[in-house]
C-alpha cells in the first residue's frame, strides 16, 4: 500500500528509519494536535478571556478523548485540513457546556502547524544525537586510520598521495557545521504558531500575546509576536539543513564507493550486499543508499522553496506541497545518519 | 506510519488514490516479480535452453509459491534489492531439482524493472482512461457554459472579453496532445528487460533472442533486442509525461481557483472544504490539490533525469532514486485526473 | 558582464557555442520578431483583411528596418515585453500610411513565441546533425575498440566481464531513441502562436484561419486552429528531450571518467586538462562537463514544468520563467553533442 | 549574444543589475584571481618560506600585470579551469627569477574559491544594503496605508477584514529573519581557500598556518585550519539564503499582483507595463517579475545541494556546476530586492 519507499515492506529495510516513521506517524501527528487544542483551552483560561475551570475541564476532555486517525480522512477529503473534522469530533464527544471552549479563535493551521513543530522538537533532538554519533564513528576512524596512506585524487584523477586523516577531515568538517546551523535555526523554526481565522491574532483583542505566552509556555515552545502563517522561511530553512546533512553525506558515499573499486581498493567493509547472479559480489549497498538520499533531498528542497510562495493570508496549495515533502525529507535525512554511521562502523581497513 | 500524503490515514483523503495504491502495492509488485520468475523458467524451455518439462514445473512452482511481503525485508536490507531474498525463498520452498531452472541467468534489475512494467501496464491504462474521462467532463463543461462570457485576464489584468469556450479549451487542447504522446512513449516504456548479470545476455549464448522472444509473448511486453539496465531513458520520458499531464491541470486548478475569488466570480463550485474558523467560507480545496500536485511533481522530474546518470552496468544510487520517485508521480497524476474531473462535475456556473 | 557561463570570456571556452549563440542571439531574435511582424501584414492582405497593397509596403518596410536591439531595452523594462517598443519603432519609422497594417490585431505573444519558434527550427536542425554525427563517432569506436574486453561493473563493483563493444551500444542506443523523439515532438512544437490579444483571434473574426494558414505558410511552420498562449506543453516536452539528449550524455562523461581512473584504465585519452599545481595530471575535463551539463538541464526542467502554469490568458510570471531556462537549456544540450563526440574522437585506446 | 536573461540587450532591462553585474564580471573576477596569487606571494615572504624581497617582488609584478578576460578562453578550453593559462600568463610577463614565487604551492581551486569569496564580499555587502532599504520601503508603506482595511483572503477566499498593517508585517518579518541568517552564514562563507594541489597544504609543511593567517589577514577574509576544497556547505548554505530572500519576495509579488486585479481593487500602482494590443491596460509586470525570480531561484537551489557532492578531493563536475548556477541566483536576488522596493514606491493605494 504504501507508495512510499520509506514505509514499503520490503524497501523499508533499505530506506526506513523506526524511530522517526513513529515521531511522524498519524498517531503521534493527532496526539499533538490535541496538545495543541488542549493548551489553547488551557491558556485561554490563564489569561483570563474564559473562565479558567471552564477552560480546565475543556483542556482535560481534549487531551482524554479517543480519536483514530482514520476518522479524519473524510473531514481531510472534503475541506483540505484534518481540524474541522476533528473539532466536530471533540464537540461530539465532550459535553455541550464545554464547546465555547474548544477551538474558539483558532484557525486550522494554528493547530497543524503547532502540531508540527511539536513533531520536529523530538525529531530535530534525534537527528542532533545522530549527528553527533557519526562525528564520533568518524573519529573514531580517524584514531583507527588516519595515519595511513591515500592516493589523493582530483578530478577523478591520481594526484598526491595525502594520509587518510585528510579525507575523513573533509568528511567530518561540514558535519560540525551542521551542528552550528541547527542551534541557529532552531530559535527560528520552534516557534508556537496562533494567528487565529485571519492570522491577525484578533479574536483575541487584547488577551493575544497573554494567551500566546501561556500556550508557548505550556508547549515548552518559543512564543511569537504574531502568526507565521505565511511565513514559511522557517519551514524551507528546516528543509536546506536537512539537505546539507544528507548532502554531507551523499559525499561520504560517493567517496567510499569510489574507494571501494576493485583496482582502487582504497577501504574494505564488512558486509555489504549480494548479488543475485554473481554469489562473488560484496556491493557497496550502503554507500550508493547515501548518494541516492543526497539527491533526492536535494530535488524535494526546491520544492519546500516554491512553497514560500504562500499567497495572501493563507495558502492551500503550498502548504499542501509542504505536508508532501517534508516528512520524506526529515525520514531521509534520519536515515542518511543511521547509514552514514554503520557504514563507518563497517570500515576494516581504510588507507593503505 | 506512512511518511507520504498517499496513503496517509487522514491526507489519504485529500490525496489517495485507492485503484493506483492497489496497483503500486507490495503486493502486486511481487506477484510481477513472480511472474517474470516464472516467465523466464518457461521461456528457457520454449528456448530449449533447459528441459522443457523442468522448465514448465519450475514455472508452475514459482507461480504457486506464497511468499509475504515482509519475507523480503532483511533481504532487501543487505543486499539493496528485494531479489536475491526472493530467490532463497523461492529454492527454500520449491524442490531441489528444480532450483537449476529458478533464476539462473537472470539478474535482479531484470526481475525489478519487467516487474515493474508489468506495473505500469495496467497503471498507464487507467491514467489513459481518466484522461479521456476528463477530456469528456471538460466538453460537457463546455457545452453547458461556453457559450456565456468571462472577462479574458491576461498578466493578471482584466483584457477583452471572451466566451467560456475559449478557456475551456485553453483547458483541453494540452490534454488531447498527452493522448499522442502516451502512444508514442509506450513502445518505449512497455518493454521487457532481460539482461543477465552484467546486461549483456551472456549466460544465455545463441539462445537470447528466443528467450527474450518468448518471455516479451507470455508477459505481453514488446521484445528488446538487448537490455535497457542502464538506458533509463523512456522511465525518465514518461516521468515527464506524468508531471506534463499534471501541469495542464495545475493551470485548470490555479484558474478556478482565480475564478471561484470573490470579486472576480466567474465560477460557483458545488461542495467546497469547509473552515475551522470560518463557517462562512468554502474553499477551493480541490482546485488547490491540483496546483500543489503539478508542482510536486515539476520538482521531482529533475530527479528522475538525475537517475539518467546510471554509472557503468548499473547504478544502485541512480535505481534506488527512481523508486523513491516514480510511484509517486504515477500517485500523484493519477489523482490530479480523478480531482480535475470532479471538479469539472462540481461546476454549477461558469462565466456570465 | 555575462553572468553565465556560456558567453563568459573564459569559461566560454568550456561551455560555449558558437553557433548555437549565434542562433539565440538578440540580433536574430529581433529578425524573428520582423519576420513575424511581416508576415502578418502580408497575410492579412492575403486574406483580404486588409489591402493587397498596403499589406505588401508594411511588409517590405518592416523587413527593411533597422532596429538594434538594445533600442528595445527601456521598453522591456517598462511593459515586460519588448514588443510594444518595437512597434513603436516600427510606427516611427515607417510612413503613417502604413501603421494600420502593422501589429493591429497581433499581441505581444504573437511575436515573441512565434519568433522563438523561427528560431527554434534551425537550433533542432543542428542538434539532431549533431546527434547524428555522435551517434556516428560512437559507431566508428565501436568498430575500433568493439570487440576488447572490458570488465563489467555493476553498482560500482567488478561484476563479469563483458566486450567493449556492450558499453558502447548502452551510451548509443538512448540517442537513436531521442532521434525518433525529436520527430515526434516537432508537430507539436513548430507551430505559429496567432492568438491576438486576449489568444481568440476574436479580432480576426472569420478571416482567422486564413490570415494563420497564410501567415504559417510563408513562415514555414505548423498551422494551429487556435493559439497556444497557454498551452506550454510543447515548450515543456521540448525541454525534456534536451535534457534527456544532455542526460544521456552525462551517462557517457561519468562512465568515461571512471574509466580513465588510474588502477581501472579502461580508456585512453588524447589531450586533457593540465592542473596549475601537478604538472603529471591529464583531468578528463570533457568527461567531467558531460555530468556537469546533465545535471545542469535536469535542474533546470523542473522550472520549464512549473511554467506550465500560465494562469488565465496569459502570465507574465510563467512566460519569463521560460525566458530564462530553455536558452540556456539548448546551449548546454548543443555543447553537451559537441564535447561527446569530441571526447569519442579522442579515445585513443577503450578496452583490453 | 548572452544566452541569459540578465545581460541580454534588451531582456536585460527588466532582469539585469548593473551594479552586481559589474561586481561579477570577468574583469572584476579577474583581478580578485590576481590579488590572491599576489597575496599568496607576499604572505609566502611573511611567513619566511621564501625570501621577503622576493615575494615581495612577484606580488607587486602580479598585481600590475595587465591581462584581459580573453586571453584565459583556450587555456580554460583546455584545462577546465582558468588557472593554469593565467599562471603561465604571469610567468610570460615577469622576469624568471619571480617565478618560484608565482603560484608555487597553490592550486587552481585556491585561487578561483578564493577569488569568489573576495567576489562575494562586495555582493552580500550590497545585498545587505539593499534588504536594508526595502525593509524601509515597506515600513514606509505601513506608515501611510497601515491602518486601511483589506479583506482577509486564505485559501483564495475572503475570510475577515484585516489591517493593511497586518498583510505588511507578513511582508517584512521573513526579511528580518533573513537579515540575521546572512550574519550567521558570513564565518562559514567568507573563508580564504587554501589547500594546494590535494587540499592538504602539505607543501607549505609547517609554514601553512602562517602563510595562511597572512593571506587571510592581507584579504581580510576569515582564516580556516584547512582548505575546504570539498566543503562546499557553505555555497550550498548561501544558495539557500538567496533563495529564502528572493521567496520571500515572490510571495510580495504574487500578493501585489492579486490586489491589483480588477474586482478584488485592492493595490494601486503608478506605472505598470503597456500591452502592444490592449492600450488600456497596466500590468503589474514587476510583481509577476518578483514571482518568476523567485521560481528560478527555487529550481536553482537544487543544483547547489547537488554539487555538494564533490568526490574525493576535486570534482570537476560538482564545481562546474557551482559556476553555472550560483551567479545567476546572485543576479536574481539582487534585481528582486531592487523590484521590490521600487513596487513599493511605485504604491499610490493600498486598502480601503
């Protein structure tokens, strides 16, 4: 059923990534909209523009009802987002006193978005951890080989010998970096979104930034002066980090491919995979993986980038085109990592 | 747990597409794959390559054989392809005097690709078949509002006024001509590959073209005088006929939607997607798909010309690129003609 | 002053070409443009929508201007498009008597998309002679080196070995179809753009279709029923072919490069670029342009597709996007022809 | 001549930028190559590798040799890369006892990343400039027209009355933001190249840290420990931020261009661009200018992030594809911030 290769039966064990398929998967996404619903409720109450047992009774209904992801597909096919389907849904399961608590002054996307950064905390957390892992695994390949020899090569040719250490550098580099530019974006990126139908926040008159705080505060997320519906930037950023890691280590792969040439045989790896004509064959399996994932980041970005074209207040289609790509590039990414590092972990002998 | 829209428990709605899923499905890959398996088992007979009774045993084995999706994971995992994983289940469960008739001489990009084709056979004759669906919705349009005025707009601004006809068929023509193209790029694309280890038939000797001859009449798949392993060439033609066909569409969709504005009205939709927020408004949820489709799709064709650079006999990093990108755009153009036509069908006025 | 690398005054030596600038240049465009603005005349009187005599002195007066192009620069500026200066122009410069016959019932569109398709014909002339004579140059290696061994290598590993003669005809056998292709498009491609101002030929009123068959005839290209302001698929296959032409030969370079790699030295070549810093070193730089100019023209097709969005009657945005991609496009296709078979005609030794 | 759009003589007046054009021209390019062998020569006497007068010597003769753009076109032809003719160039017109001094140790990649980034001091200075003025522009416009009412639009459909202030702010807020993402990425960007023939600095032995501090300091650039020859994160990081500027833009220009639209009333402008056919009409050819730039910008992008992979310690093609794209994004950006401030100006009306 899936017609993507990172949830495929079988393709999954090439492209998957357990862990971020589960912090992206419809249950955790509903989970997080509920947060979102519940501490709107909750902060509305704090802020004194609903009565606050109101608002803590609304905030514990919400966050206790039962909803399966399936029973938004309807409501998603006919108005384009899954939250009025699940509002009606809420307001059909919690009691009628309760309803003037619920949603009231939000709009659709402050729900999704919101629910999507809360999606990207724990993401961004195991992509840092992952990063940092294969810095050590590079390291530690540096400790291992590093002394050792290399026929330096420019322009697919023999240039000067150099020592492996050099190589593994130009591997390791750019990976701190990266490390740099996710602390600077993420101010920018983990940020609650409340505009409310028209994005100007004025349902809320003078209660707005009060009612902001307290959602930010309660969501352990960064509080804004207005809604960033339109403002996508933070979204396209997101997606050119995600493509410069796995660009980073579409290099690395192509590199060990290239080394692992029979006549090269600049590195030998463990494992590798079978051929199923030729029982001789040990493939690279793990480094062409990472040449691939590089370029297909690398084609979805443009995508992320058209879809700062956000027109007026709110823009369906590239918002849409933004739910179709990111996700796919968070899971590459993810997986980059996790390859990137079993196949330093794979490394027998690197240099000569 | 699906990381795309497609198949998504709720977007699924929005961007689902039930008959194509099916078709794309795990399942049905592997029942191709199997049929190819068996194909080959027989063709080496008709060949007289092997016996012939062997090879009708074999065939009827393979054809018989139950094999679970997910048996081809840790395979698929290892060896960066589902096949070599296919073949050990297979000679696990068939008889050993079989097994010299299983496989032997085929390669596993000749099982994935003709598995494949026989996926698209079916596939391009339901897209062929929406298309002419919607070419008709758009005469019916055309014969039940042509006949009224719009102001034409061009570079955004009022021009001179026209019949709806003239839009309309501004809407069709492009349509008409991806009718022609489809014929010509399918004796391009419906093609068997038959290659062996490293594309060169070798295994197969004098023998070859009557293996091939006879595999192309059972699969009913054109005959090819070599293989196409690396001439990816007509995956990456109809890439672009899928992404021409969906931006003929993503212009129908940005028009209603210019037309549904209001101010402008040129256009009343039935149904329309309903708002959080706003229970007032209803958007042009489905015209916004079709913008959103054709520019996911315009995004990843690059992609798929990048996998036009398959290295030496074969690329794992270019064919693994295709599977992430193919099933998609054969997704997503599917849906855009199943939307486009609905749309069509919610036209209660057009023009003035 | 040129900001790409085609017209550059060194890099130019790398990516350019002569011919097909020439072709493109601003100087021909313009006499496009004139050829379009005279043929109009002359077809209205033809078509007796004007007088005989009057359409024949329009005709030779706007045939014998002289305008330069940077004349239209200002007016560019202002309108987005240069043709309301050039009519300016031609108005200020031909007698008073004659200004009835020029333009009135052409737009801007007419001109400019009709002009670049009187380009467009000798730019695919030269390319398919030029695909002709690499597919020829491919041939006579095949016939020098065909028959030498080779070691087949598939997902970057030594698989079986194979003759020369099988990478050959898998660098060749792409081009033949792009031949058939190229004569498919062409209908579809060649063909007058008369629409008038709002793309109707309301103007026209019942002479249309003899003013457009007149005007194709003389301009030599393909009659339409109607215009195709909108209708940029033609435009977008266009750019597929290139970039499948281009990809192909990336194919080519990237193999090539990986020949000449020393410990495989599958390939000799003839000259090669020399390094400022290691005097030893012959970088297969042509091999290397190949892959560059491939990746190049698939990046850029995703934009030729998005352009297939032209809103309405007419977009300003979608219609300068193509101004910006496909030039470029054919230049790096018509280079990429060239630099194949000059790397082919330099292959002093392929195989063992 | 130009095959690009932002030099041609007459395309050139709605896309070109004189300023950046001259800061990117061969000449300019040129001279920036010759201050980095100059500054290499110097800072090789600095750092006592070779004797003080005569490093000082070559310097001050290369930086008075005159060589023009042209006399680089075959050496460039030949070698892929500017460097070696100009090398051979300077050795010509200086005595032979300069010559140890000349280049000896560098490579060409030194010199042309170099060069760029001495290039790309002035052009982010004046991107700077401009990003500061049009963020003014639009302040400007909040303070005359802020307090206007619009009607709120999302989904192409009016939802609530808003502020004009508010459609303003949505304008402006990405730019801040994108003010401080252009400090950040400065450090990674402004980074002297320093390597030599394999990226080691292996033949400045344990003079490579002074002589690269020297060099850095000489032209005031940021030092690294190493070379970056592979490291291209930082083109790819700055690709991006020209992309998210010029994206930010596009979504001004489409809003403008959808608030002039008749009906909807929204905008006025003084100016707009004429039609050859329709006298009467103004388009608001700068907005849909501002939504082309930004697409381009957007399918640039993915180009850069491919060229990320950059194989072993030189790839020619992931560096010649650099050259094709990152100017023109320059160029693109540049006329975005230029357009957009000039369509605020050009602002007569905005809201009721």
């Amino acid at each position: 059923m899936p017609s993507d290769v990172f949830t495929h039966p079988w393709l999954g064990g090439l492209f998957g990534d357990d862990r971020i398929a589960e912090l992206l998967s419809a249950e955790a996404s509903l989970a997080n909209m509920l947060r979102v619903e519940a501490a709107f409720a909750r902060a509305q109450g704090t802020a004194g523009a609903i009565d606050k047992d109101l608002a803590e009774a609304a905030a514990s209904g919400i966050a206790a009802c039962e909803i399966a992801p399936p029973e938004l597909f309807t409501g998603t096919a006919r108005d384009g987002v899954p939250v009025p389907a699940l509002v009606e849904l809420l307001k059909a399961r919690l009691p009628e006193e309760l309803h003037a608590a619920i949603h009231t002054g939000l709009t659709s996307q402050d729900v999704v978005d919101t629910a999507l950064v809360l999606t990207l905390v724990p993401v961004l957390a195991e992509l840092q951890s992952r990063l940092t892992a294969l810095i050590e695994a590079l390291e530690a390949l540096d400790h291992r080989f590093g002394a050792r020899r290399l026929m330096g090569r420019t322009r697919m040719q023999a240039a000067l010998p150099i020592v492996a250490s050099a190589r593994i550098a130009a591997w390791r580099d750019p990976l701190l970096r990266h490390q740099t530019r996710l602390e600077e974006l993420k101010p920018r990126v983990l940020v609650l979104q409340l505009g409310g139908a028209a994005g100007d926040r004025a349902a809320f008159g003078e209660k707005g930034p009060e009612i902001s705080a307290s959602m930010a505060a309660m969501l352990e997320l960064l509080d804004s002066r207005g809604s960033w519906h339109t403002g996508r930037d933070g979204i396209a950023e997101l997606a050119g980090w995600l493509s410069l890691v796995s660009g980073t280590l579409g290099k690395i792969g192509q590199d060990i491919a290239l080394m692992a040439q029979q006549g090269i045989d600049d590195i030998t790896l463990s494992g590798g995979g079978g051929s199923s004509a030729m029982p001789h064959k040990k493939n690279p399996v793990q480094a062409e993986l990472l040449v691939a994932l590089a370029r297909f980041n690398a084609v979805q970005l443009s995508g992320l980038h058209l879809a700062l074209n956000h027109e007026q207040e709110r823009s369906g289609a590239a918002w849409a085109l933004e739910w179709m790509l990111l996700p796919q590039m968070m899971m590459a990414t993810a997986r980059t990592l996790t390859v990137g590092r079993e196949l330093c972990l794979s490394v027998t002998r690197l240099g000569h």
